[in-house]
C-alpha cells in the first residue's frame, strides 16, 4: 500500500512542478504495406485428450488489420522462423517499413541499456536478413506492449472469438487448418468503425508489399546425436526412438517447431511429432520389429506397444489374432506370427492391414501369408482392381496380379486325398522285347 500510494504521488508532485504529464495515448497513422507487428501468446488447447499450454504466433499489418496466426508447441526460435514463413507465405509479400517486435530471446541475445540497440541471435540476423525484414524493438515491460498494441489486442480478441471453448483436436496440425479457415472469415469483418472490412484494407496492401525471397529458409536447427543401446536419441531433454540398425551410429536431426526429422546420411529414417514437456519418451513400434523377431518375449512390456495401443496403431482386433495364434502355435512362435504381421505394414496400408487381420482370424488363417492375402483382396477391393479385366488398346488382356502365397499353418484340409488308382492300367502295358543280334 506504501509503495503504491509513493508512485502515485511522486508523478502528482512531478505534474504540479511542471516536469511530468499524465500518460496519453497518440493516435497513428501506418502507411500501407509498411508496417507490421508480430507477438506470442499463450493459449490453452485439449491435445489428444489432455489440457496441454501451447502458443499463439500473431503477424499482424498495421495499416489493414490483416493478421496470420500459428500454434505451436513452443515458442523457441523454431516456432518463430515458422510462423514468419507461414504469415509471409500467406500474405504474399515483406513488409517495407518497420516490424515490431518484443525482446524475445528467440531475436534478442542482450539488451544494451535503456536505448533501442539490441544485440541480435546470430540465426535471427540471417533469417531477417534473407526476408528483408527491418526489426523495431519495444521497450521493456508494459511500455513496450503499448507500442505495439494492435498486435497485443488481436491475440485476446483472437483467443475470446476462437478458442473458447477450449478447442479439442488429435493434432497441431488439425487445429491448425481450423484457424487457416478462422483467419480467411476474419477478413470480412470490420475493425471498431472503419468503413471497410480487412479484407478490403488489405487487397489495397498487397500489391504494395516487396516480394518474397526465391530461396526458401531453413527454419528447423541443427544436431548430430548418438543413437544408444535403446535405439533412441535424446533432442531437448526428450528421447525419440529410430531404427535399431541405427544402434551405435551418430544420425542428422533437423528440429521443427511440430516436429522433428532423423536422417542418416541423405535417407530419411525417421520422423516424430514434437512433445511439449520435457522427460518423455516417443516410441514407433515398428523401429523395434527386427530385435524383436529375434527376442519375441520382449513383445508384451514393450514401451513402444503401449504407446502403440494408446495411438490407435495396435487395435483390439491385432490382440485378438496374437491370442489366437499364441494358443495355436505357443507364445513363442505365436508373437513371431504377430511380428511378422506388423512387418508387413511396411507395404501395405494399416486399414487394408486390419481388414486382413480380422478376416484371417475369422477363418482362423494365423499366418503371416494369410493376413498378406487377406490385406491384399481388400486393397484390391478398394482400388477396384478386381473389375473385369477389359481389352487394351493393343487387344491383349491385363495380366491379373498374382495372389500372395500361403506357405504353412493354415487350417487342416479335411477333403479325402486324391487318387491315382487308374494311372496303375499303364504300368500293364509293356513294350515288346527287342531280338537280341
């Protein structure tokens, strides 16, 4: 209570001595396709069934009101880089003028004093370099927000109008499409009591905007992990798991805002959505299928089939064949079957798997082969390649594609085997003898 009532009086001593004014607001005017601003806020989003803390990135024109918004899981210099490419992309153009910006530490490294010089992270330099961007940072605290409040008042109203309620969506990516849609409507509404809608504002804008680079950027940052006895990397406190040949070598990660890539060498081995908290683990189960067809008892506590099942990767219908072939063939041999079925999800796609999966456990086929075949019937009953076959334009039929063999362990074949008895008339008829010289 003191120190509020000494602020407030020391600026009521410095009014009455002439030397302060009461704090005032200056209206401005922005030239078209000049200026912009840009910011972070916080947002609350329900991600695959969990209330999870994600961040809003807002680039905004100052002159029509036209903003561009992403979500991300962070709001690290990735997320950043992105979020500019995205807005930049979707707005056709740079700005000319100045874009405002906080202090962020994904831009700034240190602030000098109280003056407007920064001095800038090394990436951020280039990035805004290759854009032609020309940065104006605020000042510090809540003066600094002041000058850049359309930027700051269009995050709350975006947040008010559109994610409330709290949204619910499986993926980043899924939400993220939604608020293309909602960024595309926005621009039929008017600003307080502008005559015109943004979307009016900004088709004057554009044409006044310098163009796009022809080289893109890399946004996503650089490492070169050691891939462990788990086949698992660690990329910010956060392990991720890539093929168990991998064991022992040093692999690329490129690191995105959503997500990141694995590559070894030129080749691509893997990719995995990005957690958001720290200390945890994403698992691919199929990584794992070559350990695990030699050491099939380490199948049932595996990590990655439990996050797998909690995916919606490994379904009940997957657990009902493996019972099966367990029971038919013993634990052993009846989780390599299983393997063996996952394998194939290499070639073929995981609904047409399942469908092969359910129709070989109805027939009681618990083979490998026979989920192949199955799998194959519903792909080509879904592609439409069992129509007739039609003349082409050389009169010669398609060949039909051939069915996927069936080696062993399918049902018992009850039918009586087949006869040979009247091939024994032959074995009666002799050939004359030949005369001897």
């Amino acid at each position: 209570m003191v120190r509020t009532y000494v602020a407030d009086r020391r600026e009521e001593i410095r009014r009455q001595a002439g030397k302060g004014v009461v704090d005032a607001f200056v209206p401005q005017t922005h030239r078209p396709g000049a200026e912009a601003e840009v910011d972070f806020g916080d947002v609350t989003v329900k991600l695959a069934g969990e209330l999870v803390t994600c961040y809003l990135f807002a680039f905004r024109l100052s002159y029509s009101g036209k903003a561009v918004h992403r979500i991300f899981a962070s709001a690290g210099q990735e997320a950043f880089f992105e979020g500019h490419v995205h807005a930049l992309n979707v707005l056709g153009g740079v700005p000319t003028g100045k874009v405002r910006y906080d202090n962020l530490r994904a831009a700034v490294a240190q602030v000098l004093g109280l003056s407007r010089r920064r001095i800038e992270a090394e990436r951020w330099t280039a990035f805004r370099s290759h854009y032609g961007l020309d940065a104006l940072y605020c000042q510090p605290g809540i003066r600094g927000a002041h000058e850049k409040g359309g930027v700051e008042g269009q995050i709350g109203w975006f947040r008010r109008n559109h994610l409330v309620p709290v949204p619910e969506v499986a993926t980043l990516a899924e939400l993220n499409e939604m608020i293309d849609r909602w960024d595309q409507q926005d621009d039929a509404r008017r600003i307080r009591s502008r005559p015109r809608t943004i979307g009016e504002y900004f088709a004057a804008e554009r044409p006044l905007l310098a163009p796009l680079p022809e080289e893109p950027f890399e946004t996503g940052r650089l490492s070169t992990p050691r891939v462990d006895r788990y086949s698992q990397i660690c990329v910010r406190m956060n392990r991720y798991s890539v093929p168990v040949r991998l064991i022992g070598r040093t692999v690329r990660v490129m690191l995105h805002a959503s997500e990141l890539v694995v590559y070894d060498g030129r080749e691509e081995v893997a990719r995995h959505e990005r957690l958001i908290a720290r200390n945890e683990s994403r698992l691919d189960l199929d990584h794992y299928l070559e350990a695990l067809i030699r050491k099939p008892g380490a199948l049932p506590g595996a990590t990655a089939l439990d996050q797998a099942r909690a995916a919606g990767r490994f379904t009940p219908i997957h657990d009902a064949w493996w019972d099966a072939a367990v029971k038919a063939h013993g634990e052993c041999d009846g989780t390599r079957a299983l393997i063996e079925v996952l394998l194939l999800s290499r070639h073929l796609p995981h609904e047409h798997l399942v469908t092969g999966l359910a129709a070989a456990l109805k027939t009681g086929a618990l083979t490998a082969d026979a989920v192949a075949l199955e799998a194959r019937k519903a792909a080509d009953a879904d592609t439409g390649s069992e129509e007739p076959l039609q003349a082409t334009t050389t009169g010669q039929s398609r060949t039909p594609p051939l069915p996927v063999a069936v080696r062993s362990r399918l049902p018992p074949d009850k039918r009586p085997l087949p006869s040979v008895a009247h091939y024994d008339q032959l074995l009666r008829l002799r050939r004359p003898d030949h005369p001897t010289s």
